[in-house]
C-alpha cells in the first residue's frame, strides 16, 4: 500500500498600513448598533429514518438472541437496506442464514466483511469478528460442497496452527465439513490438521465447548454483546 504524505505549507503574512502626514479633521461617525449575539443552533435531532434503522436493528439482534432466526434475517436485511451494516450485523445476518440452512445466502455478508477489512486497519473486537466471520465462510463454503474455497481458508490455519487451534480442532468435528471428508484433498488436510496439533501439544479432539447443531464454541455469540464470555478468545467461529 502506498502511503501519500500532503505536506501543507502555513505563510503567515503582516500587512502594514501606511500613515500619511498631512493633517485632516477627524471624521466622526455615527454610533452603530450592536451586533446581535449568534444564534445557537440547537443539535440536529436524528432522523426518522436513522430512528427507524436502528429500531428494526434492535428488534433483529433481539430475534437472534431469542434464536427466532428466520425473523432475524429478515430485519437485518431490511436495516441493510437503509444503511450498511457494521462487521456485528453482518456477522449475525450471516448467521441467521446459516441456521437456517441457507449457507449460499450467508456467503454474500461474509464475504462484504472480509473486503471491508482488507481496506482498513481493525481494532481487537473488530478482529475478532472478522476471524469468526472467515471461519463462518469455510463452513458456509464446505455446506455447498465447495472443498477448494473452504480448504483454501482451512489450509491458512495451518501456517500459525498455536494461534488457530479452535479452528484446527473445530474443522475435525463440525457437521459442515462431514461432506468433505471422502475427498482426498480434504483427507490429507485432515492429516495435516491433526499433525500440526500434535506437534504443539494440542488435542484433536472436539472442542468441550462445541455445540453440535449450530457450533458457537467458545467465543460465545459476539453478535450478542449481553453474553460476552470474560477472558474468551476469538476464533472459535459459530
């Protein structure tokens, strides 16, 4: 990336009046009125609009936390349309798609976070979302039978397996990954995996905080920012 650096240049200049010698009698002028004092505005109320987006956001991160999924989705898509949604919303719209067994239509969302982060620089909670986010997409890649793109995100764990063991050990055991595992490119990832484990101490067993049937594991819901686990750790994906 290349860095443009503007340089901008402050002149600071004093004019001097010239003053004449010839005498002249002094004009005197008529008083003036006061300035008025300046007006202050008050602080621009939001907007209907901004009111109505953020209630409806309101009301979809309430159906996710209630696990009303279908009902999630739709609200999240409705705020999306209204104004871009940050990395938490898409994450959450992702995932309601994704219990609901529409990986193809959680794709799209994960994909904007993915893009989105390459253009900028991201504080810890927003790289933990986006670790979740990419782990997601695997999943949503190997549920479409799409073993090139979920290995080509699984086989990027294998470069720093200590930082990515949750995922390590996660891709072993999820349920998405079952239709991969008669693929001979996903079999020696599996051998990889489980080296790779092995190697720094770790097990390949199936994480104790797994949930079989939607995986949150052990990052908790971080589209639910009422149940933040203390201490946990991202990369557990959901």
């Amino acid at each position: 990336m290349i860095l443009l650096v503007r340089v901008m240049l402050i002149v600071l200049g004093i004019s001097c009046t010239g003053i004449g010698t010839s005498y002249s009698a002094p004009v005197v002028s008529a008083p003036t009125a006061p300035s008025p004092s300046p007006s202050i505005s008050p602080s621009p109320s939001p907007t209907p609009s901004f009111q109505a987006t953020k209630s409806i956001l309101d009301q979809a991160y309430a159906a996710a936390k209630n696990r009303d999924w279908k009902k999630a989705a739709k609200d999240f898509e409705s705020a999306r349309v209204e104004k871009p949604l940050d990395y938490r919303g898409l994450l959450a719209l992702a995932f309601a798609y994704r219990q609901l067994e529409e990986c193809p239509k959680a794709i799209g969302p994960l994909k904007e976070m993915q893009q989105r982060a390459n253009r900028k620089s991201l504080n810890p909670k927003e790289k933990k979302l986006i670790r979740h986010g990419l782990f997601l997409l695997a999943r949503c890649y190997a549920r479409g039978n799409d073993a090139g793109r979920a290995l080509y995100i699984l086989n990027g764990y294998l470069l720093d397996p200590r930082k990515f063991t949750s995922e390590l050990r996660q891709s072993l055991h999820l349920i998405e990954f079952g239709g991969l595992r008669t693929q001979s490119d996903f079999h020696d990832y599996e051998k990889a995996a489980r080296k790779a484990l092995s190697k720094i101490g770790a097990s390949d067993e199936a994480p104790s905080s797994l949930e079989a049937n939607d995986g949150v594991g052990g990052g908790g819901s971080l589209w639910d920012e009422t149940k933040q686990p203390s201490g946990s750790t991202g990369g557990s994906g959901f």
